[in-house]
C-alpha cells in the first residue's frame, strides 16, 4: 500500500471518530432527557426547572427567614436566664414546616459560654418568638447572645393549616407577689389544639422589653376557652418602673 492510501485510511478513520465525538456531544447538549436541573421550561414546568413535577416556583425563588434585633437575655429568679430570639419569614405564599435554630451565648469578652439548639415552624409573613430557658450559665456571666438559623423545610399553604386562637380579657397587675399577665385563650378552630405557646412581653414606660415569660397550653378543644396567667419578678428584682398598659401576648401554634 502506497504512503497516499495509507493517509487517505488514517484520515478518513480520524474523520470518522471525530464525527461520533461530535455526535455524542450533540446528543449530550441537545437531546438529553429533561429535567429539573437543565435550565430549561421543559417537561410541562411553570417556569424554569419549576412547577409541575419539579419543585415549586415559589419554593424555587423563597427568601431566607432572618433574625429581628438582637437577642434579648433577661435574669430569672435564683440567678438564672431566659432568652428571646426574633425570627421573620418575608415570604407570602411560602412558610416553613421546620427550621434548626441555635442560640450562642458569649461572656463580656467574646469567649462562648454555651449552645442551645431546637426546632420550631413558621407561617407565610408571620414573626416568630423563640423563648428559651434551660440554660446552665448564670445570668451574671452572660455578656450576649446570637441567633443563628438552619435547616429550613420551605412548604407552601401553611397559613391553610394556622388556628384561629382568640384572646380575651387581657390584664396585668402587680402586686406584693410580682407582675401576673393573665387572659383567657380561645379556639375558635373545628378541631383540637395540641400545644400553644403562649408568651407575654412587658415594657417599661418608654417601650423598652424589660422581661419576657411564656406559658404552655395544652390539648385545647375546638371552642374552648382556656385561662392562663403568666407571672414575672417584682418590679424590684427586675429593676424598671413597668407600664402595665403595654404588656403584650403572643400566641404561637408549632
């Protein structure tokens, strides 16, 4: 065989594997079975690689849940502390079903103290209190803490499942005994309520927290009333002139 047909064989077989190279690509970019994941509005999708059998688009495009203020530390009876934390959830068609949160608390020089973790939940646009109390490190020793957030299970619909609780009578006293915020707590849902958290909040006479308290209420009935009564420290022990008229309840179903 001349040198000629010998290159006319060697081309002709580099021409033909770089024709399927080109082929395997092509089929690769251009015909490759759809998915949520190929930046394409294929497959029957709402819009890009979402809707229909893909993740919804509002779950898609959700905004992160972030923390309002800092974290307020208040100093309980025997020495010890409670905390409250502030989550907010911008999204109006998306709540999470679940979230990890972690509270950090450091001493005055920044070295940290201990952790507390927990789960809760949150509806569309709703603010969320987190109030924390087991906690080991004395209130004398705490110099602040952090909220940090992680683990969201984003779900569209929550506020479908929200109760409606009502609160009534609402009062706070204070007396020899300390500050008692107390009310009565309505379901007016068809069904029964496992667990509200119930949390009061009291001021003093220029809009500052100055204590934060929460109660639970179990197993509540569908058109139960159920009273309540939150008590705080002396104003003494907690070191403000308290304005009754500004205590504030929230009601929180997990």
């Amino acid at each position: 065989m001349s040198r000629g047909q010998k290159q006319f064989l060697y081309g002709i077989l580099y021409l033909s594997l770089f024709t399927l190279i080109g082929w395997g690509v092509f089929r690769v970019a251009f015909t490759a079975e759809p998915s949520c994941t190929d930046k394409k509005q294929n497959q029957e999708e709402e819009g890009v690689d979402c809707g229909g059998q893909c993740v919804s688009c509002a779950v898609q495009s959700v905004a992160p849940l972030t923390t309002v203020g800092e974290v307020r530390v208040f100093g309980t009876r025997g020495g010890g502390a409670a905390l409250l934390g502030r989550v907010e959830n911008p999204n109006t068609t998306v709540g999470a079903s679940r979230f990890s949160y972690r509270f950090t608390i450091y001493d005055s020089v920044g070295k940290v103290k201990e952790e507390i973790t927990g789960k809760d939940s949150i509806f569309e646009a709703e603010d969320r209190y987190l109030y924390e109390t087991n906690i080991t490190t004395p209130f004398e020793e705490i110099g602040y803490a952090l909220l940090a957030l992680e683990d969201v299970t984003w779900e569209e619909g929550r506020n479908a499942l929200k109760p409606r609780l009502v609160l009534e009578d609402i009062a706070t006293v204070n007396d020899p005994r300390g500050i008692r915020v107390s009310g009565v707590l309505k379901n007016e849902t068809l069904g029964s309520i496992r667990e509200v958290k119930v949390i009061a909040l009291i001021f003093d006479a220029f809009g500052g927290e100055r204590f934060a308290a929460q109660t639970l209420v179990s197993n509540i009935a569908a058109s139960e009333a159920r009273a309540f009564v939150i008590s705080f420290p002396s104003e003494e022990a907690i070191g403000a002139s308290i304005a009754l008229e500004r205590s504030r309840v929230i009601v929180q179903v997990p």
